[in-house]
C-alpha cells in the first residue's frame, strides 16, 4: 500500500513539475535536446514551422514561440484574439520604437499631394532587395496610394495578370522613373514587362538593366553607397522628384552625406501635406509621418500563461540580452531570439492580442472584408485539412500583399472540383496526375503548372508497369489478348499508360478511339473500377462497360458485382487492390503504379519475386521483382499538376461576302478560334509568387512568413501538394524534366484520336518563353490572347 502512495505522489509531483514548465516551439532538433538540459522549465515542442507553432499555440500543445513581424500580420488575421505578444525583438543596429518606416521625399517645390505626383520621375530601392525586408505590401504601399494599382481600368483586365495591370497602371502615371527588381516572379515575363514599360528603368542608369547604375561619388564615412536607400535617394537628389525609401537611410543621407542639401526636399506624407526635413525632424529616430511604420518581431504566448512567462523572462534575462553562459537559459534566448546577435528584448508593458498590437502600427483590412475589381482566384481543396492549409496560405499571401487574392474552398472529392473548375464554380486545383487524362477528357482541363519532384525519392513519380505471376505463360502483350486485367482505376495513368502502350506495338487499333470498347474487347474480363460511372467517362460511347467490372469484387460478398471505385465498395481499387487481384489469381495482369508498392505488398503479404514485369518494348523483364528500371515501364510521369479551365472554343461568324443575282460566293471553312480562359494567365502568375514566397527557394531565414506550400502542415503529409514536391515546370515539351516531358508527351500520343490531350492550344503547352512574351504582346494590342 505504502509503494502504490509513493507511486502515486511521485506522479502527482511529476505533473506539478510539468505544469510549471514551458512548452516551447522548437524547430530545430540539437536546439531540443539542449533547451531541456539540466533543471530546465522549458520543455521542446518540435514544429516545422512558425505556422505549426501558431497552431500548436492554439491548440494548448505549446506554450510560446517566436514570429517575424509579418508573421504577426498574418496571426492578426487568423488568430487575432487567441494569443498574447509578451514582448518585442527589436535591432540595436536600429534605435526606434518601430522596426522601419517607409517614407515619401520630395522636394520642396511638389504641390497637389499625391495626385501631384502624376508624371514625377520615381525613385525605389528595388522589388525584393534582400536587405530590405520589405514585403510586396511594403514595396508597392505609395505606388497603391497615389497611382491605384489594386484599381482595374481596363474592360480586359480579366484577362491580364497582376503585374501587368500594376506596371501598366505605373507607367501611365509617373514620368521616367527607376524601379528596380524583379517585376514578376517569372522571368521571361519580367523581362518583357521591362521591354514593354522601359521608362520605369529609364532614371536607373546607363547599361542598368533596370538596376541602379548610376553615379554615386565619393565615399562618406559612415554611409555605404550600395545600400540601395542610399541609391533611390541619390537617385532623387541628382534627377528625380520622389523618392520612397526607409526613414533610417534619410536621416543618413541628408545628415551625414548630403546635409548641404536638406532645405530643398520634404516629406510628403499620406495625408498630401509636407513637413521638412529640417534639423529637428532629422534628429528623430522616428518619422514625423510614414506611409508604413512596421512594428518588431516579437515573442508570443497563449494567453492563459503569458503573464507567467513574461515574468520568467524577466528574470531569465534581465538585461534583454542572451545570457551566453551555456545554459538551457541561454539556448532559450536562442530558440524565442533567432537573430540573437544583433538583438535585443524588451518586454512588452501591455500584453496585446497579435491583432491590437500590429493595429498600432500597421492597420491591415481584414482579409474577409478586403476589396478590389480582380475576383480571388479560387483553390479548391477536397479535405478539412486540406482547406486548413489553403487558408493559411491565403492569409499569409495576403498579408504579404500577393495579388491575386486566394479563396479557399472545400469540395467531397476529386472529381467533385473538376467538375466546378470545368463549371466556372472554382479557378483550380492541384491534383494527381492519375486523373490527368480524365481531367482532360471528361472535364475539358489543362494543366497550368506540372509539379516537380524530389529526384532522389523513387516514389516522387508515377512509375508504371505490367506485372503478371511469376510462373505465367505470358511473355508479350500479344498474349494478353482474351486474357483478364486489373486496373487501378478506370481512365487513371495506368489504363491511359496501357492503352498508349498496347497502340504503340500494334496490339490495340490505334485508329479506335472508345477505349472502354478497345480495353473491354481485348480482355476477355477485367477490373477497372469507376468504369460505370459518369464522372470517368472517357468520351462517347456506345459499348457496354459490364466487362471492365467484371473481375471486380465487393468486401465481404465476393460474388456480388460491383464497379465502385474506392476501398470500402470495391477490393480491387488502386494500386494495391489490383495486386490482390493478381495474387488472388483472379486477373492475369495487371497494370499498376509502383509508388509505395514496398509498403502495400507488406500490407498484403506478398512478396515482390512472385511478380515479373512485361517491358514497354514488348519483352519479359530478365527477373523477377515488381521494381524495374526505366527502359521497362510503360510510363514515368510527374504524379501532380494543377489544373484549370481549357481554352473555350468560340466559332464567329462565317464572313459575308457581296453577291449578285447570278454568281453566289461560298467563303472558305473557318478555322476553329480557341480563347484562353481569363483565369490561366493570372493562375500561372500567382503559383510562380508562391512559389517565390513560400516554396523551398527561399530558406526560411530569408522567408517573410515561416510557410513551406510543398512541405508537412499541422503534422500531416501531402496536403495541396505531396511532400515530394519541390517546385513548378512549365507544361510545354522545352521543359527539361523528363517526368513532365514524358507526362505532356503521353496524352500528346492519344489526342489525334480522342481530341483530349494537349491539341487544344492552351498557353501552358507552348514554349513557356515564347508563350510569355506572346501573351504579353498580345494583350496589349488585342486585349485577349487568341490562337488560330
């Protein structure tokens, strides 16, 4: 009885411990181990993400994390009441009660305010200049303001992307000017934006490529002629009349540098008045008035223990710097301070709501109430987390200013959002590539982006093959004819891989263009599950799809028929119901994908040696085992693309020509006209943004918002887009990704006959160079890009 008590207390005292500790978001795993060291009250909480620590703290499973200040934008929007900010990370490199202000000079002579800066020669440090940390909101704020960039002017402008609208909008309304930086996330788009607009790059230099090239003199102690603040104001004093630069390198350069020249310039704040640059108001470290003041980072807790913790801090730190004495206290300083040489804490008096705190500073609309002529571009999403996930990539996108806007929606499955974005319901959606070819074909589709993988990862891609048993007698696709099939779904990339493959040798009529009649008639039965329903219908057909069920089995009533294409309707649907269905010997082949075949044929039991594959060239592989090399496969795809709207088919009418009472004129046949869809263009440019600001080329110390779209949200894998995922390639067949060329080229094979691959001329087939500039020019001249 006495052990059961000291048990019982030593469990009690355990909880009391635990309760006093800190749980604390940690993304690095050596950082872990060494924050629990010793008598720690801080305890790990792994996260991959500032995003994951945000839901940890919501959830209760963590305690306190830190964010970036634009992080704590995009809190303010999803979380604007849940947490605390207990206290700010500020830089001692920068004295002020803000992280920066982004400020407006003009000289003295500007009159009319904003509207007065109508053709004035603008001066900009540059659109993604890494020492800035400004976010694209940041960068654009006066160009927003005074030129009305997020207005749409323009009865085409459904059919243009954002930055054109917005460096069109631009150049109609200042003069010469030097902006420098990547305009558009893809580069043969920005180059042809710069070509289109050159007097946005005409102040910047000679040579310059739209950078700053331009004459900086001698070098001042104390100021570096490289910083590019310093070159958009020199770049003001020497040509320009406006210059929108941070309120730090002002008072720089007109009091170090070029103090001789301070009465001649202002600022010109929101409002359209002016204040001087005179002595006192260049002694203050904070601008007398700034078109974005942008608050610090900052440490956050979840509001029942911020009190507590802040507290702790205080005593932990108590100069706000990191006490560097090898303790767990020390790595703490490190995990909630990660730019901890520079930096310095200083705890907050009030402890504000992440949206309270950032509205004293930078007031944002709310996400939900945000206004502009150009419709959100819709996502649509077919699980809970899915949608989870799509939201907080639209409030972190939106934070950032990312236009188009995003909306995100939730839809029952797959074929439920093809079948909206083919209905103008939703824009787009990321999606298998095994329902490539009905995407195409049913829902009339194209890819916009085809999504790259990691090489090194074998089950990154769609790796088809014929399998039969080991001890068959079949050794060619001849001897399949008559024999029974299972597919792991209707129209998926192994039927479509099996039917290209079948046409290549000569085994199936490649002028026979019903493939469920050519499958069915070939087999003598066969299980290919979803053959029955509508949404994978593969064009019309008068054949009787019985046959293509026939082999299919429903759980736990073997002799029941059944065509359902999921686990709970039908045994033998996806990759690994088709292997039962080899291995139960009811199938003679069958046609699989071998992503993860290692884990279903443990799964199932099975051993890959009972297996051998049928080659692409027609032969038997030289062994057994269900992993073949390349040369065998019938295919080897990319496994995701995102999709949206095919080009819309629009027939004008026949011309007229003059007749007379004797002679009637038959014009010629007209050629078809396809339109491209308003929302591909803009799509296309809002994926490469993503990918810009939330893909694995910006390493999350450089990332304004600590998001990753191809990587593990809130713990789960493979939601919007699988964690193999590395990025976007162009569907055109240039690419040099194998995968994706391989992918465009095996619908390419089908479409002569069926009309559903890429025939249809869709702007994401064509060169992506080409098609880039093509657009651009086309827009401007026709206002919709047409091709004949």
């Amino acid at each position: 009885m006495a052990l059961k008590s000291f048990i019982l207390l030593s469990m009690l005292l355990a909880f009391a411990v635990a309760q006093n500790r800190y749980r604390v978001c940690v993304s690095s795993t050596s950082q872990c181990q060494a924050l629990e060291l010793g008598d720690s009250q801080a305890i790990c909480t792994p996260v991959e993400s500032r995003v994951d620590c945000a839901l940890q703290l919501a959830r209760g499973t963590a305690d306190v994390g830190f964010f970036s200040d634009e992080e704590l934008l995009v809190l303010a929007q999803t979380q604007p009441s849940d947490h605390r900010v207990i206290a700010t990370v500020r830089d001692v490199t920068k004295p002020g009660a803000v992280s920066f202000q982004a400020v407006a000079v003009v000289r003295n002579t500007h009159t009319n305010g904003l509207d007065g800066l109508r053709g004035s020669k603008y001066c900009h440090p540059g659109l993604g200049e890494a020492a800035l940390r400004w976010s694209p909101r940041v960068e654009k704020e006066l160009e927003t303001r005074a030129a009305n960039t997020d207005r749409c002017p323009d009865a085409d402008y459904k059919f243009k992307t954002a930055e054109e609208m917005e460096v069109a909008a631009l150049s109609h309304f200042f003069g010469d000017s030097c902006r420098p930086g990547a305009w558009s996330a893809n580069a043969t788009v920005d180059a042809e934006l710069k070509r289109r607009f050159p007097s946005l790059c005409a102040l910047c230099g000679p040579n310059s490529s739209c950078d700053y090239t331009i004459d900086m003199g001698v070098t001042v102690a104390g100021i570096n002629n490289n910083n590019a603040h310093v070159k958009a104001l020199e770049c003001l004093r020497t040509s320009g009349d406006v210059a929108y630069v941070a309120w730090q390198h002002v008072r720089e350069f007109f009091t170090v540098r070029n103090n001789d020249i301070t009465g001649n310039f202002s600022l010109l704040c929101p409002n359209g008045t002016l204040l001087a640059l005179n002595t006192t108001n260049l002694a203050n470290t904070s601008a007398p008035c700034a078109f974005v003041s942008q608050h610090w980072s900052a440490i956050v807790a979840t509001s029942a223990r911020a009190n507590e913790i802040q507290t702790n801090l205080r005593t932990w730190w108590p100069t706000g710097s990191n006490p560097s004495d090898n303790s767990w206290r020390s790595t703490l300083y490190s995990v909630l301070v990660p730019q901890s040489s520079t930096a310095h804490v200083t705890m907050e008096d009030t402890l504000l709501s992440p949206a309270n705190f950032t509205q004293t500073s930078r007031p944002l609309t709310s996400i939900d109430s945000a206004t502009t002529c150009v419709p959100p571009r819709v996502w649509c999403t077919v699980t809970a987390q899915e949608l989870a996930k799509c939201n907080w990539v639209r409030a972190a996108a939106y934070s950032l200013g990312i236009k188009p806007s995003i909306s995100c929606v939730q839809r029952s499955d797959t074929f439920q959002c093809l079948r909206d974005v083919r209905d103008r319901n939703v824009d787009f959606i990321a999606t298998a590539s095994n329902y490539g070819y009905l995407a195409r074909q049913h829902f009339s589709l194209t890819p916009v982006k085809l999504v790259q993988n990691l090489h090194s990862d074998p089950n990154s891609f769609s790796r088809v093959v014929a399998l039969v048993r080991n001890n068959s007698d079949i050794t060619r696709f001849e001897n399949l004819r008559g024999r029974k099939a299972c597919f792991p779904e209707y129209g998926g990339i192994s039927y479509v891989a099996f039917v290209r493959t079948a046409q290549v040798l000569g085994v199936l009529d490649d002028k026979e263009c019903d493939y469920a009649k050519a499958v069915g008639e070939f087999f003598e039965g066969a299980c290919a599950p979803g053959a029955q329903d509508a949404s994978h219908a593969l064009g019309q057909s008068n054949y009787n799809v019985t046959n293509l069920c026939t082999l299919c089995k429903a759980p736990n009533a073997a002799s029941n028929f059944t065509c359902g294409w999921d686990h709970s309707n039908n045994l033998y649907f996806g990759n690994n119901g088709s292997l039962s269905c080899l291995a139960n010997n009811d199938a003679d082949v069958i046609f699989v994908d071998t992503t993860n075949i290692t884990d279903y044929l443990a799964a199932l039991n099975l051993q890959g040696s009972q297996f051998r594959a049928i080659c692409s060239n027609n032969t038997l592989a030289l062994q057994n085992g269900v992993n073949v090399d390349e040369n065998c496969l019938l295919a080897y795809v990319v496994d995701s693309e995102v999709l949206t709207r095919r080009a819309t088919l629009k027939r004008p009418a026949r011309p007229v020509k003059p007749t007379n009472h004797t002679h009637i004129t038959h014009p010629p046949p007209l050629r078809p006209v396809y339109v491209q869809d308003e929302a591909y263009n803009s799509i296309s440019a809002l994926l490469d943004t993503l990918e810009k600001y939330f893909g694995y080329a910006a390493s999350s110390g450089t990332q304004h918002v600590n998001m990753e779209i191809f990587s593990s949200f809130d713990g789960t894998r493979d939601l919007l887009f699988k964690n193999t995922a590395v990025g976007f390639s162009e569907p055109t067949r240039a690419t040099t990704n194998q995968p994706a060329k391989n992918y465009i080229e095996l619908f390419s094979h089908l479409q002569a006959c069926t009309g559903a691959g890429n025939n249809i001329p869709v702007p994401g087939l064509a060169n992506r160079s080409f098609y880039s500039i093509l657009t651009l020019v086309l827009s401007a001249l026709l206002t919709r890009f047409i091709v004949y």
